[in-house]
C-alpha cells in the first residue's frame, strides 16, 4: 500500500513591498489573454475609420470602469484615489490617446497592435529615468493599456471585489485599481511576479496594512490554486508547502508582528529620542499632495522630499505657477509648522516628459536631466521656483535642488532663485525670500565639494539611491551586477563621512531622504554620521522611531569609528550583526 508523498518545502525570494506576514491558500489571478495581439493591415477607409471608432468606445469603456472603482473606493484608501484618477488622466493623454489614433490611420493597422506600438515607445521613455520611482510609472501605462487592449478584446476583466473565501492572491502582476478592489475580509496578502517597493501597487499594500512581496519570476508558474502558502512580507520570502516547523515558527511571528506594530503605532507621535537624549527627526517621502496625511498618521516631523515630478508626468503640458502653487499650498496647509522639503523637477527633460524634443539620449541616467534640464530651460525652472517662494508665505518651505554636480552649477541656479524672486518683486505677488537652500548629495563630484558647497547652502540631503550607482557603476535594476549596489559599501560609508564633516564644519544641517534612510539595518551607522534627519516612505516612520530610541547617539558614533576600518560589505555586516543584531532583530522580528 503506497503512501502519498508530502510536496517538499519550496522558498522563494523576492521585494519586500509591504511589511507583516500571513499564512493560507493560494488564489491565481489570471490575466491571460491580454498581451495577444494579432496584426492586419487594413485598406478599406470605412475599415480604418471602424478600427478607430473600436479604439475610442474602449477607451471610454476603460474610462468608465476607473470612475466606478473611484466611486466604490473604501474610506481606507481615499487619498490613494488621485492614484486611479492619475490613469484616468493617462487614457486621455495625447501620447497614448493621440498617437494611437494617428497610427491606425498611417500606418492603415488594427487597433490593438496600434496601442501596443504606441505603449511599447511610450513606456521606453519612463524606463530611461533613473529615479526608481518615477521608473515605475511605466507600470501604469501598463495598466491603462491592458484595460484598453482586453476591452478591445472583449476579455472579462479580473474582479477581486467578487473573490468570496478567504485568499493570497498570486499574479503576474496586480494594478492599482485591482488592489484598490481587495476586500480586507477576504484578502490576506499577495505575490506578484512585476512591481518593486515604489510601484503604486504596494504603496496601495502598505495603506491597507497587508504583506506583500514582489518581483517573483517563478510565482504564477511554481504556486497552484489552493497551495498552502506564507507570505512573508517584512523579508520578502514566500514560503510554498512550508513544513509544520516553518509554519508553528511563523505563526509565532505573526502573532508578535501584529502586536508590536499595534505596539509601535500607538507611540509613533512621540519624538524619536536616542538613549542618550538626542532628537532625531524622522520625516516622510511624498510624490503627491494627498500623501501628506500618511506621512502625519505614522508620525512624521514633516515632509524631507517632496517629489515633484509626478505633477508634470501627470500633465498633457508643463503646470502653470498658479497650478503649482495650489499643489505646494495644499501639502503645507496640512502640515501647519512642520518643515516641507521640496524637490525642484528632477526628470529627463523634454524626452521623459514625453515631449520628443528630437534628441535620442545613448546614456539619458547621465544625460539632460534634474538641474542640468532646468538650467537648460530656464522659463520652466523659474516657472517652479516661483510658486515655491510664493507657497513659502503658508508654512515652512525648503528647497532642494537635485543632481547638481558642479559648484558653477550651484552658482546658476542660486543667480535664476534671484532672478525668480525679482519677478514676484515686479509682478507685486507676496512670497517668502528666506527658504532655506539645500542640495542632494548624490553625484559623487558633488560629494567630494562638500566643504566647498557646504559654504553656500543651508543643507545637505543625501539621496542614497543615485550615490551608490553612479559611485559603484552599477545599474540595480541588472541582476549581473545588482550584488555590486550597497549602501553598506566601505567606498559608500567613507563618503557619507567626508559628507557629515563638510557639513558639521560649516555647521549646515545633513539629512538624508534615500531608501537607506528607511533601513534599520543601516541605522547605527547613520546615527554615528550625525544625521539631523531621516526622511522615509511614511509606513516606515514608526519602526525607525522605535529604533532610534533603542540606540545611544554617543555608542553610535563610537561605533562608526570601527565601521570605517572595514574593508568589505561583508566585513561591515558582521560587525553590525555582532554589536546590534539584536535591537535590529527585535525591530524586524519581534519577541
């Protein structure tokens, strides 16, 4: 009599997009069917203009369901709605709506294999961006398309609303829209084999407080409906066929996860205070206005980056200065008292705005883009720099400009800030002329000036993220070289030191608003820098508070000293394991 065999205990690793952790049966989220598109070439005008006629009613059908998933929204995710809103927006922009149109009639082709024409350039322009972030807003245009492209194809769409039981939803990939469908109820958590950390999607996650891991290849084809699953999301592992070890183990986990987050909640308004009394700020990264509320809900001091590009992206033309002033007034008006540090427009200038200028960047990450476009365009530089000063007068303005890699750069750009504030002065508009300036320490030349920039500014804000790259020449998102991108690198540490130096010497303020500034594993290292502040994605802002009240400022800074006599990643995390291992552990995994 032959005895059924137990499936072995299978782990798979993957992007930690939503911390926690959940336990039960797999539900496969099929999306087939929607990238199949055949081309024909059509001759006859009644035809072609039959071809547009299916494209528009698609659209409009594509429309319709957005605003009804707005319209059914739950209270919890309000103010991600401007998230679908932006789709919405999407469908009617001339670089999908327009040109699609146009090259069914010139190029005389369906309308399918148009869009996807049409899609396949659109998105390349976005994947030249650098900034991880404004990178995967090529996922939206995703999304928008295969809303289109199934409405064309008379395809059902995927409802989550209707999935009655209990479930991990597992998937190539999960839209905004679709996420905003789960019903907390039903849904545990859920893997997709796309996305990352910054995609719209597991900012939705986080809003709703459920684990989620991303960027697992093998997902849809290794986990079958019904397979008992762990969903780790604090880790980013997903466990499939876990044994009765690993499920007792993380159970436990579970258990205390829920709790100490309840735990750390509760204390998240309180300032983050070292043991030894020193105050560090623990800020928020916001990309939109109605994101504020999240970064005041987990206890943020303020806002340390305000990304403003989405704004542009969003647009069909650059923003006007009254449009952009609304934007940044909004943002203060809810902050009050609490310091709004704001990013000018860091994008790749006309290319990444999806207006061809005619200019096909080989390399665009070290090409035209943040300050060198807004030095370049002067009218559109000044435009924001305006409606800054003026939105300034309502509540603590910074101002920070990025990727400058030359102090003549500095220089420039300080003389059009004069320029900008001559014509409120001329225009008779009321402003603030005492914003405090800053720059991003992120391009290693820059890093190497910082006891001369530090003589011209009133910050430093290191942006972890374009430091490492453009120091280690590495591309993270290229999984040859990936293992090469650490923050904990001994070369990264070293500057982060000159960094802190400059800056204490000419006693600026340094703060620091890259993912690093999020990781607890990196923060015995940053308290020994000195930082004044750290500004992260704003689910984060509790954990580092309780952390950073876990640590001594002045062991910490003994700490460093050890830290910046290895020579190796590997020699750095061992020795950070070794003194704070447990305060990290206890801040991961709770006891």
């Amino acid at each position: 009599m032959s005895t059924a065999v137990e499936p072995q205990e299978i782990i798979l690793n993957g992007i930690s997009a939503s911390p926690g952790i959940c336990i039960g049966k797999a539900y496969l989220v099929d999306h087939e069917g929607v990238d199949i598109v055949k081309r024909y070439q059509i001759i006859d005008d009644t035809a072609l203009q039959n071809e547009t006629t299916r494209f528009k009613k698609a659209v409009k059908q594509a429309k319709d369901e957005l605003y009804a998933i707005i319209k059914g929204t739950s209270e919890d995710l309000q103010e991600h709605a401007d998230i679908l809103e932006t789709q919405v927006v999407l469908l009617e922009d001339k670089m999908l709506y327009g040109r699609t149109i146009e090259t069914i009639k010139k190029e005389k082709i369906n309308a399918e294999w148009a869009l996807k024409k049409v899609v396949s350039k659109v998105s390349s322009m976005f994947q030249d961006i650098t900034d991880t972030y404004l990178k995967d807003r090529a996922t939206d245009i995703v999304h928008v398309t295969d809303r289109i492209m199934r409405n064309l194809m008379g395809a059902e769409p995927v409802n989550i609303a209707e999935i009655d039981k209990r479930v991990i939803l597992i998937a190539r990939d999960l839209s905004p829209a679709e996420t905003s469908q789960i019903n907390l109820e039903r849904i545990m958590g859920f893997v997709t084999m796309l996305g990352g950390v910054t995609s719209h999607t597991s900012i939705i996650a986080r809003t709703l407080g459920i684990p989620a891991v991303q960027g697992i290849e093998e997902a849809t084809r290794l986990i079958q409906n019904d397979d008992i699953i762990i969903v780790d999301g604090s880790g980013g592992n997903v466990f499939i066929h876990p044994s009765e070890a690993t499920l007792m183990e993380y159970v436990e986990r579970q258990i205390r996860f829920e709790s100490y987050r309840a735990d750390i909640a509760r204390d998240s308004q309180r300032a983050a205070r070292t043991t030894d009394g020193h105050r560090v700020k623990v800020m928020g990264n916001i990309e939109q206005p109605e994101q504020v509320v999240t970064v005041m809900d987990n206890g943020g001091d303020g806002v340390g980056l305000f990304r403003t590009e989405f704004q542009y992206l969003a647009s069909p033309d650059f923003p006007g200065e009254e449009e952009l002033f609304e934007n940044y007034k909004d943002v203060l008006d809810v902050m009050q008292d609490q310091p709004v540090t704001i990013r000018t427009l860091d994008i790749n200038g006309d290319k990444a705005l999806m207006r061809n200028s005619g200019v096909t960047e080989i390399n665009p990450a070290l090409g035209l883009r943040a300050i060198r476009y807004c030095l370049k365009r002067p009218d559109v530089f000044k435009t924001q720099l305006k409606a800054i000063l003026r939105a300034a007068v309502y509540g603590e303005v910074r101002l920070l400009l990025p990727m400058l890699a030359t102090y003549d750069e500095l220089m420039v750009a300080k003389s059009l800030i004069e320029d900008a504030i001559q014509c409120l002065e001329n225009e008779d508009k009321e402003y603030n002329r005492n914003v405090p300036l800053g720059v991003m320490i992120e391009v290693p030349s820059l890093a190497m000036m910082a006891d001369v920039i530090a003589r011209e500014v009133d910050f430093f804000s290191i942006g972890t993220n374009d430091l490492i790259q453009y120091s280690m020449a590495v591309d993270r998102g290229n999984r040859e070289v990936a293992y090469l991108y650490n923050p904990l690198h001994p070369a990264i540490l070293r500057t982060l030191k000159f960094v802190s130096d400059a800056a204490k010497k000419e006693g600026i303020q340094l703060f620091m608003c890259g993912e690093m500034a999020g990781d607890p594993f990196s923060l015995p290292v940053l308290l020994g820098l000195g930082l004044d502040e750290l500004s992260m994605n704003p689910q984060s802002i509790p954990v580092m508070k309780n952390m950073i009240r876990s640590i001594g400022m002045a062991d910490a800074e003994k700490f460093l000293q050890k830290v910046l006599e290895q020579t190796t990643c590997q020699a750095v995390n061992d020795l950070i394991q070794k003194e704070y291992g447990e305060i990290i552990s206890a801040t991961i995994y709770p006891k």
